[in-house]
C-alpha cells in the first residue's frame, strides 16, 4: 500500500517544478496556463491521464539540466576537483557563521587594527574551510543525485519542495548523503551495500 495517494504525488510532483516550466507542460498537455503556478497546477491534476505525461517531462527537463551541467564540466573533471579537497573541516559549525562573526569580531574586538588582525589571523581559513566543506558537500550531491535519477523508477524533482528530492517508484524521498564511519572500510562498503542499509 503506498503511503501517498496518486492524488497527493502528482500534486507534489507538479509543485516540484519551477512556473516556467509548470507553464511549459500546461501548454503542451492544452491547459490554460495563465494565473499562478498553485492555479496551474489545479488544472493539471483534474486532466485525465497526465501521470506519466508529467513523469517524462520531469525526466527530461532534468536530463537537459544535467547535460548543461556536463557542458561546463565533465563528470569524470568534477571528481578531479573534488578529489583535490585533501582535509575535511569545517572551521566553523555549519550554519553558523554570522553567529561566530558577530560573537567573536564584531562584538569582542573595539580596536580596527585589532579587528583586520584577527580577521586576517584566523576568520580568513576559518571561511575558506568552511566554503570548502560546502563546496564539496554541493557537487557531490549533485553527482550522486544525478546518477541515482538515471534508474528508471526514480522521477527527480526539478526544485526541492518539502524535502523531497526525488520519487522513487511512486513515493516522495528525501535523499541523504553521509559519510562513512571512521575505520569502516570503503571496499566492504562496496562489496557489501545492503550491511549499510538501514
């Protein structure tokens, strides 16, 4: 039994995707396309049929998307940078930034010179590591959620909305990447996917 209706993942489905292209796919399923994308996408869902319709319009905007991506950088490029990260870490407590700024510059240090020092001395690698880990984080996502969308059951979302990611086989997810424990070893990772299963 699936957790959502078929009702509520198109409704989901069609919120995903950006009004630009909600006006697109109106157009070309001949529904009236003016108004917001929340009218849009009404219209959408009483027209019969429109499942699969909507299932290949959202793969193939997300394939042209890939392939804008690839024309700037190559898979095969994009794991060359990524793999140039050497160390991992943070600097800063993800999401935190501003708060380490005005908490330890801006309301600590009275003294200008004092303030660029400090900047100089330690903000600076702090915000570079911290751009660094997220740099990362960004483009490996973007690979493993481009390969993962490739599967046949798996419709990609065209933007995020309520935390999902991705549909697969019918159902909303909300994809998470992690990182695997210290001391477990990738090779056994590979050999044995389904121990890493939850």
């Amino acid at each position: 039994m699936p957790l959502l209706s078929r009702k509520e993942v198109l409704n989901l489905k069609l919120s995903s995707i950006p009004v630009d292209k909600l006006r697109e796919l109106a157009s070309n399923l001949e529904v009236d396309k003016r108004d917001t994308g929340a009218d849009i996408v009404k219209r959408l869902l009483s027209c019969p049929a429109t499942g699969k319709v909507i299932d290949d319009f959202m793969k193939l905007k997300y394939i042209k998307r890939i392939e804008t991506r690839r024309s700037i950088i190559s898979d095969s490029e994009l794991k060359e940078e990524l793999g140039k990260v050497k160390s991992f870490s943070w600097g800063v407590v993800q999401g935190q930034l501003d708060q380490k700024i005005q908490a330890e510059y801006v309301r600590k240090i009275v003294r200008y010179e004092d303030l660029l020092n400090s900047v100089k001395a330690k903000l600076h690698d702090d915000v570079t590591s911290y751009v660094i880990c997220t740099w990362f984080n960004h483009w490996t996502t973007v690979l493993i959620e481009e390969h993962i969308s490739t599967h046949h059951k798996v419709v990609p979302t065209l933007k995020n909305i309520k935390g999902i990611d991705i549909f697969f086989d019918g159902q909303p997810f909300d994809l998470k990447v992690t990182y695997l424990p210290r001391d477990y070893e990738p090779r056994y990772a590979t050999e044995s996917p389904k121990d890493l299963a939850i």
